[in-house]
C-alpha cells in the first residue's frame, strides 16, 4: 500500500470516527429529548388534573355559599369554576388519548363529574326561584349527602388516577437521567479515545514521513562531503521505501564511480577492473543489502586451459587474453554490477538486484555467445571458452567467503561438465 493510501486511511478512520461519536452523541441526545419531552408531557397531565379537582371543589365551595346566603356574588366563582372544569378535563382526556387505560378512568371521573354538576346546578335553581318549598327541597338534596358521595368517588378516582400517572413520572425520570448520565459517560471516554487517535496520527506520521526524510537528509549531506552514506534500513513498501532503495542504489553508484578515481589502488594494472583487494568488502557491503526481492550473484569466471595457452603463444598473448577476456566481460553485464580480476586467469561478477534467478540465465548466456568469437591478436587467432559458476544470495548465503567458495565449486562443476558452460550452485533443497 503505497503511503498516500496509508494517510488518507488513517485519516478517514479517524474521521469516521469523530462522524460516528458525533452522531451516537446526536441520537442519544434526541433520545433524551424524548425521554424529557414524555416527563414534561406527565407532569402536565398531573397538573391538569389537580387542576380539574381543584376547579370542582371551586364550584362545590361556590354553590354551598350561595345555598347558605342566598348572595349572587358566590355564583360568579361558581360559574367560573364550571367553565375550567370543562376545560381542564378536556386537557386530561387529550394529554392521554394515547393510554386506553387512563382514559377508561376519564371516563368514570366524566360520569362523576356530570352526576356532580348535575346535583350542584339542581340545587342553584331551587334557590334561584326563591320559594320556601324550593329552599327546603334544596336542602333535603345537600342532606341526603349524595353530592359528598359523588365527591369522594371523583377524589378517589383522580387519585388513582395521579398515582398512575406518577409511577410513570418516576419510571420516565429515571430513564431521562440514565440517558443523561450514559451521555456524559459516553463523552467523557471520546475525548481520550480522540486525543489518543491524534496522538497515534502524530507519531505515525512523523514515523512513516518525517523520520526517514530525517535519515534521508542526513546522508544526502554525508554525500555532499564525499563520504559514502551510512547504511540504511527500511521494510516499508510504499514511496518512501522506493525512494530509500533507489537512493541507496543511487549512493551505492556514486560511491563505485568515486572509488574508480584512485584506479592505481583498487583496479588491476593489466585488465583495468577491479582487484581482488576490493572484492572482500565489496562483496560484504553488498550481502547486507540483498534480500529475497533483490538478490544478489556471485559469478566465478576460469578461462579454460590458459596456461596451455600462454605455453603455446607466450605471455604477451596471454597477457593479451587477460585484457580482452576483462573487456568482453565488462561489456555484457550491466552498469552496475562489478568485474573483478580474482587471480591469475580467473574473474568474479558481483551482479546486483537481481528479482529472479531467470535473469542470470540471460546474463551468462549473453556472456557466452560474446565469447564465440575468436580472439585475433595480429597473425594469431585464439578461441577462447569460460567455465563459469555462479552463488546466489541470500539464497545460498550470505557470508561473502562461502558465497566465493560456493561459486568457485559451482565453476569447477561447469568445467568438468562441459569445458564451456555454466552452473548455478544448487544443494539438495534447490534447484536450477
């Protein structure tokens, strides 16, 4: 996953995250709302009905002022309190429309208050007309205690029916307050749980980017000053990694070019490539490297039957031999692998980033076939062959003397095999 990918996930995890929260905080919020909005709703249907009863015993109190004075002025509260118990009842039944069992209790406390109204406006209109049969008829209704019995019943039933309505109120205030309390709970770990994502972001970030431009910057420096870059390790896949290993190759290249500069110490007098002094460290540096993607070949070249060849022509064609053999090999590896003269007539190709076993196959063949030609040294013309043996790391190993030892029997296999050819090192558990 490339690290443009890496952020952009991290970031929108981090955002679904801050959208998720906000959301549960939004719809447990409009929870509680509703939850507040049902505590309201009962305390209003309570309220309503003290109201109700309050405004019946109103027009009772009314009525029995008048039936004891006779004075109109006790029929204005009268009448005043037989409009707001119509009105408040009307505000009960349709705060609990949706409760069939409060409204079956609406409706015996409706049956009571009609029977209630009834008997007081019974009793205003015999008083109202003013007759001594009409006071005393008026009275036998008051005696008769039919009108307490109606109240008692209308008491008895508001009760029970406000004792119901308050279970409610304290089972809906409960649950508002649990809500309330799960919101603050819910929000006091999100803080954390976001200081601790932004916290993760920081690091990872400054770990995935800034860290290894650091390390980056640092050796570009150490190049500027014409030091060799320090090793550097990285396993991530993404543009930071390539760029590490492309920077890595890129050093590495520079540093082959600079060491090129002091040919006298490091190269082979007679064939101009590298010498086996350079081999050792090279070849250590360059183990540490490789890795199952990036393999690394060791190629131990022999020419065939040399010092027959120096015997019948002498040494300055030998000599001559040396250098073309050295030239044909350079020029058909790649730029940056490396051609060392091991000794004598032997040569060793240290080939770099190799993906996969395949491509050495192309390698040496393209070697061989420069090799089919002739070598024409004035009126002499020699054909020269290889024997060539070649080990893989970190295949085979990654010691660099086993690494040399494993090639050199691979060559000595080639040689016994076809006095022209090449072998590639393989034990019981590997294959060509």
């Amino acid at each position: 996953m490339s690290l443009r990918a890496k952020f952009i996930l991290l970031l929108s995890t981090i955002f679904c995250v801050v959208v998720a929260n906000t959301f549960i905080i939004y719809a447990l919020d409009k929870q509680g709302q509703a939850k507040l909005e049902a505590v309201i709703h009962t305390h209003n249907v309570l309220d309503e009905s003290e109201k109700l009863y309050n405004q019946i015993t109103s027009a009772e109190t009314g009525q029995r002022g008048y039936l004891l004075t006779q004075d109109l002025n006790y029929l204005e509260p009268y009448y005043s309190a037989l409009e707001q118990v119509k009105k408040h009842f009307l505000a009960v039944n349709r705060l609990t429309l949706s409760n069939p069992e409060q409204q079956n209790t609406l409706a015996l406390i409706d049956e009571l208050v009609n029977k209630k109204l009834a008997e007081l406006a019974l009793t205003v209109t015999l008083v109202m007309q003013g007759t001594p049969y009409a006071l005393e008829e008026a009275k036998a209704i008051v005696l008769t205690d039919e009108g307490k019995q109606y109240m008692d019943q209308i008491r008895w039933h508001i009760l029970q029916f406000q004792n119901t309505e308050k279970a409610k109120l304290e089972q809906q205030n409960a649950e508002y307050q649990r809500n309330r309390l799960f919101i603050t709970r819910f929000v006091t770990l999100q803080i954390p749980l976001i200081v601790i994502l932004l916290v993760f972001c920081a690091f990872y970030i400054n770990s995935k980017l800034f860290k290894p431009m650091k390390i980056l910057i640092k050796n570009t420096k150490q190049l500027e000053k014409g030091m060799p870059a320090k090793m550097m390790t990285i396993n991530s896949h993404d543009e930071i990694g390539y760029l590490f290993k492309r920077f890595i190759r890129m050093s590495n290249i520079i540093n082959k070019r600079a060491s090129k500069l002091n040919f006298q110490v490091s190269h082979d007098h007679l064939t101009g490539v590298l010498n086996r002094t350079e081999l050792e460290p090279a070849l250590k540096h360059a183990t540490s490297l490789c890795s199952e993607d990036n393999k690394l070949a060791v190629i131990f070249i022999d020419i065939n039957k040399f010092k027959q060849l120096n015997d019948n022509y002498g040494h300055l064609i030998g000599d001559l031999v040396l250098k073309e053999t050295a030239k044909r090999v350079t020029s058909s590896v790649r730029a940056d692998d490396d051609v060392y003269r091991y000794g004598g007539d032997e040569f060793v190709i240290v080939a770099h980033n190799i993906a996969k076993r395949c491509y050495i196959n192309a390698m040496l063949n393209h070697l061989m076939e420069r090799f089919d030609s002739p070598f024409i040294f004035e009126q002499h013309t020699v054909t020269v062959s290889l024997s060539i043996g070649v080990a893989l790391a970190p295949d085979h190993s990654q010691d660099p003397q086993k690494l040399l030892k494993l090639a050199d029997q691979a060559m000595y296999q080639a040689k016994q095999a076809s006095k022209n050819g090449y072998h590639l090192y393989q034990n019981s558990t590997q294959e060509d």
